[in-house]
C-alpha cells in the first residue's frame, strides 16, 4: 500500500484540482449500475483494489499532470491529487496514470470547443461515450460524504482540448465513416451475443404432446368421478379377461366363521352294518318295537326267544 504524505481529512470542501492527460477509458455519458456494477466490483475486488459499491461515472487518463494554479506553491488539495498518481506495470509507456470513480446520480459536464473557434467552449449533449486518445483535464472538486469525517473527490467536469471524437461500437469513428458517405442514423451501440450454451432448447410445449406429426393436449388429471367413469371399461376388460384365463388355485383362507362338514365318504357295506348295529344298540329297551324282547305265551306259541333287534319272519 502506497504511504501518502496528505491524508484525506486534511482537504477542504469545495476546492478544485485540475489534472489533464490522454484519456485512456471513461464512462461518462451513463451510470454504472445494476449488473454492470456487480460485475466492475468483482473485477475491482480480484485485483485488491476496493470495490464503489454505489452507482458511479468513472474516467482514466494516461501522461497526467495536475495544472498547479500556483506551481511554486500547491495547495493541499492539488498534492492530495498528484501523489495519488501510479504507473501501470503492464503499460509503462502510458506514464502516470489518474482514475477516479465518481459516485452519485449527477453525470459530469462535458465541455468541447465551440465550432465558432473563438476559444469558447459548448456543453456537449449528444449523449455519447468519448473516444480514447482524446486531450482532456477532468475538473475534480472536494466535498464531505455524510457520516464520514473524510473528504472525497467528484468529477465535476471534463473539458475537451480538441475536435470531439467518440466512442464507435464497431471501432470506426463516424467522421471517418461521414467522409466516405455513409451516415447513421443515431447512434450505434454494441449488441451482446447470446452463448449457444446459455440458448433455450427447443421444447415441445409442456401442455401439448405430439403423435406422428399432430399436436394433442396433453392429459390433465381427471377428478374422482371421471377418473372411476373411466376405470371402468379397464376394470371390465380385466374382469373378462380373469374369466377366460385358467382359474388360479385360491390362497387358503386366514380366518373362517364357520366351516362346512366335509362331503361324507361313500361307506363299505362292512360299515353300513356296523353302523345299523350301532343305531339299533342305542334304542335297545327304549320303548321301541324293534329291538325289544318278543313276549312269549299263549297267543304267540312257545319257542326260543328272538335275537333282539332282529325279528326274523317265519
């Protein structure tokens, strides 16, 4: 960091410092703002210097000197100016070089000679950048930012040493291009191409599908009726389709409320009888005539008794 004999608090308000030089890049016409500003901060910031910050003009002059009112006795304001010149590593040709970063809504006046040539100069109000190379002294006054006990430095003004020229976006000067006939109308800027990266694909629009050629609107989600209206030929195809195909064996049952006797086996004829001889025991002397003992006596003649539960006819 550079070691500066006059700080800024020793400056005065309202004081002027010229400096005039070649003018290597300006943007006085417009503000820097917006996109613009985030992008010159970040450039400022990568090279260690400190960022604006603010919406600002801004000009650089290459071979600068400052214009002494008094060179045997400098005010403080025009030493503050010279000794924050620098020379450029990269371009040591162009000598010391001056820039400042002009905060503020108020674009400078610029000033060229008056097409009279009487020495006067006229405001310049056509709106467009300066051209680099041009014979310059930019006008800097001194003045207090609020809340800071320092002082700053503004662009005030710049006066133009000779015939304006101006900054031409396809890098022609426009009095060159006037003297061979050619004249625009207003004035060119550049136009900034598109990356192929950064262009839009070409879609199919999101609310539309397309089937060999046609454009069809896509399907939107249908609410519940529409959406059970139209389940219902499915269901139908699937419910035919169930049919037709072989049966699938069903899983078992988890849990069954009642169970169904098991179709009854077809009986021997070794377990019929048993059977019978079963039922016969259990009505055995129980009032039934069959089973009971046969009552001898007269009536019904003598002889051994029958096998209970058989009664054989004679």
């Amino acid at each position: 960091m550079a070691n500066y004999s006059i700080p800024a608090s020793q400056l005065t308000e309202g004081k002027n410092v010229f400096i005039r030089g070649k003018l290597g890049f300006a943007v006085l016409a417009r503000l820097i703002e917006g996109a613009e500003l985030v992008a010159s901060d970040q450039r400022k910031t990568n090279n260690g210097m400190s960022p604006v910050g603010k919406p600002h003009t801004t000009a650089t002059i290459i071979h600068a000197e400052v214009q002494f009112a008094d060179p045997n006795n400098p005010t403080v304001e025009e030493q503050f100016v010279s000794e924050r010149r620098y020379g450029s590593p990269k371009r040591p040709e162009t000598g010391p070089n001056y820039s400042i970063d002009s905060k503020g809504s108020t674009l400078p006046v610029i000033a060229i000679p008056s097409p009279k040539g009487d020495g006067t100069y006229d405001q310049d109000e056509s709106g467009r950048e300066l051209a680099q190379g041009l014979d310059v002294t930019l006008v800097l006054r001194t003045y207090k930012p609020k809340n800071f006990n320092n002082r700053g430095l503004a662009l005030e003004q710049v006066i133009v040493h000779e015939a304006p020229r101006y900054y031409s976006a396809g890098g022609v000067d426009q009095a060159e291009l006037a003297a061979r006939g050619i004249v625009l109308n207003g004035s060119p800027r550049p136009v900034q191409a598109t990356p192929a990266s950064a262009a839009p694909a070409a879609v199919v629009p999101v609310a539309t599908e397309v089937e060999d050629g046609l454009s069809f609107p896509a399907p939107q989600p249908a609410s519940a009726p529409v959406a059970m209206a139209a389940q219902a030929p499915v269901q139908a195809q699937a419910a035919a389709t169930a049919v037709a195909a072989p049966v699938a064996a069903a899983p078992a049952p988890v849990a069954v409320a009642a169970v169904a006797p098991a179709p009854a086996q077809q009986e021997t004829l070794e377990q019929k009888l048993a059977r019978l001889e079963a039922e016969n025991a259990s009505l055995k002397d129980a009032g039934s005539a069959v089973g009971s003992p046969v009552a001898t006596g007269p009536w019904n003649g003598s002889g051994p008794a029958q096998q209970a539960g058989i009664t054989y006819q004679g």
